[in-house]
C-alpha cells in the first residue's frame, strides 16, 4: 500500500513536468545580423517571459505542451513583432530597427514649448526653465532657466542642443552649447562658462552615452580668481523599466574642478528633474518639474 501511494505521489509531481516543453532560439538585427541581447521574449497573453542573453539565445519554458505558441519580441530601438513559431526546432527571429525619431526622455513629433518650475534647495529657492522644440525635428533645442533667492543669488543659464544625428547608424550621437552665470553675493562668488559637449553613443550599447566637451570659465572669489580652458567627461545612461535618464559629468577647470549630475524622469507629459552642481565652495541640488505648455498637433 505504501508503494502505491509512492507511485501516485510521484506520478502526480512528475505530470506536469512532462507535460512542459523548452524552446530555445537567438535574436539577431535583421540588418547585420549582429546578436542582440536583452531583448524581451514573451508568450503572448501570459507573464511568461524571459530575455536574451549576450549571444542573442534565449531558452523559454512552455507549462503546457501545444504544438506552437504566439511569442512577442520587444527591444528598445527595434520594431515590435509577434510571431507564431512550432516547438519542436529552434527558432530564429530578426528584428528590424525603428527607423522613427526618438529621444531618450520624449518623442518628439510636432512643435512644442514647455514651461517648469525649478527650485534650488541651498541657494535660489525661486525658479523656472522655459524649452521650445521647433517644427523640423533635425534643428536643435532651446532651452533657458533662471533661479534666484528674490535677492542678489541667481542662477542663469542658456543651452542650445542639437537633434540625435545619424540615428539606427553604429555611432549616433549630438552636441550641446551651454551658456552658464552663477553669482553668491555673500560669498562674493562668480562664475561664468561657456561649455560644448557632445554625447556619442554606440548602437550595441543602447543604454550608455559618452559624454565629452570642452569650455571656458571664469571664476572668482574675494580672495581668488581664476580663468581658462577647461575638458569635461562623464556619461549618460536611461535606466529601463523605470525610465530614469540618469547622467553624470566632470570638469577640469584651471585649479579646480566642477561636478554636475542629473537624474530624469518622463511621466506621460510631466517630467521631473534633480539636479546637482558643485563648483569649489558653491553647491547647489535643483528640484525642477515641468509640462508642455502648447503643442501643435500634426
């Protein structure tokens, strides 16, 4: 009798493992065939899911045992497909790339101001940044902010960047001009830049940008001064998933060093910021939230 329930019981636990079925594949670019990691593989109309290794393969487990299933292939970058495939060969699918114009915090169709709202926690509590995106996607983006404490603090800025330039190309990037005043009246601290950075990134690493640039500044103190050429490096990279833009940056300013960092967040139309900026005795963190304030539908 022990040995029948045994049998039962085993053969009860073992069923459903015979009854489940693993299909493997690999993701390639349909353009060079290049393997494509990370790419989401998901049965459709279930939470079974997996994604791509490093060499494009991929292992899925089915529970039940059909004949074939309806898997979704997703891939930031890529056209999104569905596809039918049987369970008994390996599968192999190509993704094509987007070819739409795409920014990594918004996509961008149609003329559009945006008007937000900024505070700096330490020193200019009051603030506001104003952005304009014109017409032709291929021209560049404005974008102006002012904080003050309602005294003598203020923080300024003017930045022009220029649209991703060769996009779905193995190097893609675009350049940054930035003009920036900053001035502590009772420190007796002042500093001004003018900086061009350019953010390069390569199509195998979607997720990371490189940053690099180069400038002139001018600082001073009651007791100090300095001015000259200045490089900057740092990186950029968007968080999936969480849809964070996160980036952070160095500059090597004659004597001494400015630091900046920055964290992004798209929801739907309303985007948050944090900002940080450290410039020898000068350090300020930023709050800023803002919204579109018109757009011209296509």
């Amino acid at each position: 009798m022990l040995r029948l329930c045994t049998l039962l019981l085993l053969l009860l636990w073992t069923t459903p493992l015979l009854a489940q079925r693993t299909l493997t594949g690999r993701v390639t670019d349909s353009k060079d065939g290049t393997d494509l990691a990370g790419v989401t593989i998901i049965q459709k109309n279930t939470m079974n899911g997996v994604a791509s290794s490093t060499d494009g393969s991929f292992q899925l487990t089915i529970p039940s045992s059909p004949d074939s299933v309806t898997l979704v292939f997703s891939s930031i970058g890529y056209v999104r497909i569905e596809r039918r495939v049987p369970l008994n060969k390996p599968v192999d699918i190509a993704l094509s790339q987007d070819t739409r114009q795409f920014e990594c915090d918004l996509l961008i169709a149609y003329p559009r101001y945006e008007l937000g709202l900024s505070s700096g926690v330490l020193h200019t509590p009051a603030g506001a940044t104003l952005l304009y995106r014109p017409k032709l996607r291929n021209l560049a983006t404005v974008v102006l902010s002012y904080q003050t404490n309602l005294g003598r603090n203020y923080q300024a800025s003017a930045a022009v960047t220029s649209a991703e330039q060769y996009p779905g190309h193995t190097f893609q990037g675009n350049a940054s001009v930035e003009h920036r005043r900053i001035r502590l009246a009772d420190d007796g601290f002042h500093f001004v830049s003018t900086a061009l950075t350019t953010n390069v990134s390569l199509q195998r690493f979607r997720y990371f940008t490189l940053v690099l640039g180069t400038g002139y500044a001018h600082q001073q103190t009651e007791n100090t001064r300095a001015y000259g050429l200045g490089y900057t490096f740092g990186g950029q990279s968007f968080v999936p998933g969480v849809d964070i833009l996160l980036r952070a940056q160095a500059t090597r300013w004659p004597g001494y060093w400015q630091w900046q960092g920055s964290a992004t967040h798209q929801m739907r139309r309303l985007r948050l910021s944090l900002l940080y900026n450290q410039v020898r005795q000068y350090r300020e963190f930023n709050l800023g939230a803002s919204y579109p304030i018109y757009r011209e539908r296509p």
